[in-house]
C-alpha cells in the first residue's frame, strides 16, 4: 500500500511538471519503474497506459484555458501516434538502448540552445508564418517512436522543436503537445498490447499513477498561463540539459567521482539562466510600466489605448 501510495504521488508531481512544461511524465515515471526492477517494456507499456489518463484530463483543463492550437494537435498526433505504434512493437521484440546516446546528444543540444536563448530578452514578435504539416507530420512520427521505445520522450522531442521554431506561444506549445500525447498514449498501448499481451500492463502500478496525474492536471494547465514566457523557456531548458547529462555520461563511461562535478556545473549554469530570465523578465515588465504611463499621460481625457497595444507582452520566438 505505501508503495502505491509513492506512485501516486510521483504521478502527481510528474503530471504537474508534465502539464506547465509539456515534458516529463513519462520520464520520472518509467524512471521509477525501471528503478523498481521492471522490464523497460512493461514499465513503457505501464505508463502508457496511465497516460491515457492523465493526457485526455490535460488535454480537457488546457483547452478550458484556451492552450490549445488544433491545426497543430490534428497535424502533429496522428504521425505521433503512427510512430508510437511502430515503437511500441519494436520494443516488444527488441532492446533500443544503442540508440539512446545519440538522441540523449540531440536533445541535450535542444535544451542548451534554449537554455542560453531564454536567458536572454525575447523579442516582441513571433515570426512569421504557420507551422507546416511537413515540418509537423516528421516531427510527430520521430516524437511517437522515442516515446514509445524510452518510456517517455514524446514530449522532450516535440515541445523543444516547436519551441524553437518560434511560431508558437508556449503555453499554446505545452498545451498542443499535451492534447496530441492523448492518441499517442493510446496508439502505443494498442501496440504494446499486441506485442506483449494484458500481462505486459502492471496495473496496480497504472491505478496508482493515473490517480496522482488525474489530481494535478488541472492545476498544470492553470499553472502554464501564469508562468512567464521568460521563466518557462529557460526552466526547460534546465530540464531537457540535465536529464540527457545522464545518458550522455553514462555513453561516454564518465567516472563516478566526475559526474557530481558535471552536475553542479549544469546546475551552476541552469541557475544563472534562470537569474539571466528573470533580469530580463523585470526589465521587459519596467518598460511595459513605462510605455503605460506615457499613454496616460498622452490621453490624460480620453480613453487610454492598453499598455499591450503600445509595448507587447514578450513571448518565445528564439531564432534559430
């Protein structure tokens, strides 16, 4: 009973942190299971199966808060969760740890390039133009298969590359990732289902899981429009950089007396990105303050245009 009691309460974290950033879930979770001694196969098959859960009552809370762009879930999940199916019935079979440095090196990468770009003032304007299905459909089917074959991963491969195309909003990114992960959860289930029988799902382990995500993720939605633009890119860089440090060092065969000191220098860094963030963030807001009161005092009997009309809530469009 405690045990499932922890596993709740890590679904309730990981959904949290899941819903505000669009990542982790299946991460901490599957983590956990491998942690447990269960088969990477069942662990995936497990928390896929929670997720079914806990993606539809994230996908609902972000639509409620108006985080969800649909052209992009529509163009997105369906390549996703053709990916996800295909992953799943490969590691039904097969073991995918070779392939695990090489996408640990990319997404590291992402989340660096992130990291510094939030650190630094945003630009006022997104750029141009929509997000094309070439661009989308590619991107989901290489987000489904990872997800599927590592336990997680639909969401560190997907919300980085939208991130940075710079076309979205992030709450909008999180919140699109989070509804179009729905199918994915359910095409990978379908695959694990076939590939590994009922046996392959612990369900104790989903019961437990699904409850603590089902609990926090109207929070997470709620909580992912409050949080800055600012704040929220250079946290996920954080995260995307330390959880593939990892993988990477353990590829590399990194002494144990060398990790903790490669560590403290990624939280060294991470910590100043965000101090960097938050510097910015301020000044961004001064200025709005500024360009608001020269309103006022421009119109001081008249209506007053919003200080938004003058001077733009700043949101992510990192350059590439």
């Amino acid at each position: 009973m405690r045990k499932l009691l922890v596993l709740a309460l890590v679904g309730l974290a990981a959904q949290l942190v899941d819903g505000a950033l669009g990542m982790a879930y299946g991460l901490t979770s599957s983590t956990l299971l491998l942690l447990a001694g269960v088969a990477p196969a069942a662990a995936s098959a497990s928390v896929h199966l929670a997720e079914m859960g806990t993606t539809l009552a994230a996908g609902v809370a972000h639509w409620r808060f108006g985080n969800v762009d649909w052209r992009v879930v529509g163009r997105i999940a369906v390549p996703g969760a053709l990916g996800a199916f295909a992953g799943a019935t490969f590691l039904s079979a097969i073991s995918t740890e070779a392939a695990a440095p090489w996408m640990a090196a990319i997404l590291f990468t992402l989340g660096a390039y992130l990291l510094v770009r939030f650190s630094r003032p945003l630009r006022t304007e997104r750029r141009a133009g929509r997000l094309r299905g070439r661009f989308l459909g590619p991107l989901g089917l290489a987000a489904g298969f990872v997800d599927a074959t590592g336990g997680g991963g639909w969401g560190p491969v997907a919300t980085p590359a939208l991130l940075v195309s710079g076309r979205m909003e992030p709450r909008k990114v999180i919140g699109s990732v989070d509804t179009a992960e729905f199918l994915v959860a359910g095409a990978a289930s379908v695959g694990f289902l076939l590939g590994l029988g009922s046996e392959g799902f612990l369900l104790p382990m989903v019961a437990a899981l699904l409850v603590g995500g089902l609990i926090a993720a109207p929070l997470a939605a709620w909580l992912v429009r409050i949080v800055p633009a600012q704040l929220l890119g250079a946290a996920i860089g954080g995260v995307i950089v330390l959880t593939n440090a990892r993988t990477l060092m353990r590829a590399a065969d990194l002494g144990g007396g060398a990790r903790p000191a490669v560590y403290a220098l990624l939280v060294a860094g991470w910590v100043a990105a965000l101090g960097f963030a938050v510097r910015a963030l301020l000044r961004a807001r001064r200025a709005r303050a500024v360009a608001a009161a020269a309103l006022v005092a421009a119109h001081p009997a008249g209506p007053v245009p919003h200080p938004a009309d003058a001077t733009p809530e700043p949101v992510a469009a990192p350059s590439r």
